[in-house]
C-alpha cells in the first residue's frame, strides 16, 4: 500500500472532528502573536519609527535570509531531524562565492555557492540517513567544521563582492519599491509551500517523520526522504549565504552565526512539530517576521544586546513549549 493511498484512507476519518478552531489555539499562535506584538510596538514605540516605511522594509529585509533557511528547516524538522549547521554553511558560502566570483566571475561564483551548500548536506544527509549518526551531532559537529573552514580559507577577514549584478540579484537590489531579498522570500516560499502540502514528496516527509515504521512499511523509503530534506538545507543556507554577501557586500566567516536558534524557533513557532510528522512553510515564514519584529522592537526601545540574547532564549523556550504542547 502506497502512502498516498494511506493518506487519502485516514482524510475522512480526520474530517470527522467537530473540536472548534479556538480548542487549537496553539495551531494559530504564532499569527496571533504577530498581531498582538505588532499592535504593541505600534502603540509603544510610535514616536521612534516603527512604524516608517524604511523601518518596516527594514525588518524585511532582516527577517528574508531566516525566513529562507527556516522554509528548508520546515522540511527537516517534519521529517523528525534536525540541522543545526545552517549558521555556519551560510556563512562558509559568503566566503567561498566571494571568493571565485573575485577570480573567475559571476557563474562560478555562484555554482560554487551552490555546489558548496549541495555537497555539505548531502554530507549531513548521508551520514545521518545511511549511518544512523544522531542529525543533532552530525550537524553540531558540521557547524564547527564549516566555521573553522571559513576562518581558514579567508585569514578571518572579509571577503569583497563587489561584482553589480551579484549584488543586486543577491540582497542590494530593488524592485520598484520591493527589495529583491523579499521577492526571493515570495518565489522559494511558493515552491516550498506547494512542495510539502501538494507533492508526494511533502507526504513522504510528514509520513517519514510521523511514524518513520508506518511509512517504510507504505512503501516510503525513509532513509533517502531524509537524506533529501538535508540537502534541502544545505542548498537553502547556501542561497541564504550568497544573500548575506550580496546584501553586505562580503563574504565573511560570522554571517549566519546564531541563525540556527532563531531559524529553529521561526520554525516550531510556526506550527511545524519539533518532534516530525507536522510542518507548515507559511508558519515559518511568519514565525520568522515574529522574530524580525521583535528584534526591531527591542532596539528600537533601547535595549542592550545582552537584553536582547534574553529576550530571543526566552522566545526559543516558549517556541519549543509550544512545539511540546501540540
């Protein structure tokens, strides 16, 4: 029996529930935060710009690059995995696409980004899927080894981009009014939204991180579905480091560092189960500008950095009780 065919079997007896959208609060926190915290920093913050059209495109534009990586993060957590090196790819990639686009041009600099992020979570993926290594470790120990590599291969300083076209397609640019970080935001978060509610593939992810016996016994192989949502994340935190170098105009070793925590909690806030079988990309995507505007809003009203690390543990262990509760 295909998992397909398991699936469609189990539809009506889900449609079955008569439980009222308020008994699923929890399936709708994170929309209901953003209002609320918006409405807040509005009220409070309304003499310090919140809420100007350049703060706001700000926080945009801040918020793209997580919400990239936590729409990949979708995938691997529904899978009942976890990447934990997303940090640190983008920040290796910033450094090793500066680098050959500085020698060899535009294209290679940015297959060489690509392939990078391709080659690290397929990497993660076989290791995790074909040695049975713990995805928590496997990926733990990639961050230190992508860090270290980046040190290595730029002296631990910046890396310049400064080719025009890179720039603008990757960060800079604009267009019309819309900055290109959020187009990217648009076209990769369509993809992922269709990929994971409308393909067999998205099934094969839920199916694989829900109940992984059930699903090998449907006919999904377990093992390459988690090997894929690996690569996935290696891909998109490549994207996510050539957005950093476009948008700051270098590559260098620290971009990225700390973006797993947030990218995670973007993820679990969104809806997507920290423990498999459940995931949203339109969740994530929020939960990222959750996170954005919080940012902004502490800055904003004057708190130091030390505050501000409080105030995002504090999100990340409300996210993961959050993720417990559902």
């Amino acid at each position: 029996m295909s998992i397909e065919t398991t699936i469609v079997k189990a539809e009506p007896l889900m449609a079955t529930s008569s439980k009222p959208w308020y008994g699923n609060w929890r399936d709708y926190v994170v929309y209901i935060g953003f209002v609320a915290i918006f409405i807040v920093f509005a009220i409070l913050l309304h003499d310090r710009g919140f809420l100007s059209p350049n703060n706001l495109l700000n926080v945009l534009r801040q918020t793209a690059i997580i919400a990239i990586m936590a729409m990949a993060m979708s995938f691997v957590l529904s899978a009942g995995e976890i990447d934990l090196s997303v940090g640190a790819i983008a920040g290796l990639t910033s450094v090793v696409a500066g680098m050959v686009l500085m020698q060899y041009g535009l294209v290679f600099g940015i297959v060489a980004g690509l392939c990078l992020g391709l080659v690290v979570g397929a990497f993660n993926g076989a290791l995790t899927a074909y040695l049975n290594i713990p995805s928590f470790l496997v990926t733990l120990g990639m961050m230190g080894i992508a860090r270290g590599v980046g040190m290595w291969v730029s002296g631990t300083s910046p890396v310049p981009v400064i080719d025009d076209t890179f720039t603008y397609a990757f960060g800079s640019g604009n267009i019309g009014p819309i900055p290109v970080l959020v187009i990217w935001v648009i076209v990769l978060g369509t993809v992922a939204h269709l990929a994971i509610r409308k393909t067999p593939f998205g099934r094969k992810v839920m199916a694989a991180g829900g109940n992984p016996v059930a699903a090998l016994y449907s006919g999904v192989n377990v093992r390459r579905v988690k090997f894929q949502v690996l690569m996935i994340t290696g891909v998109a935190a490549a994207i996510a480091g050539m957005l950093y170098a476009g948008r700051l105009q270098s590559g260098r070793f620290q971009l990225g560092e700390g973006d797993e925590l947030s990218v995670i909690a973007a993820v679990v806030l969104g809806g997507t189960s920290l423990f498999g079988g459940r995931g949203t990309v339109v969740g994530s995507i929020v939960g990222a500008l959750l996170i954005g505007i919080i940012n902004n809003g502490l800055i904003l009203g004057g708190l130091e950095y030390s505050q501000q690390l409080i105030a995002r543990g504090m999100l990340i262990i409300l996210a993961v009780a959050i993720g417990r509760g559902r």
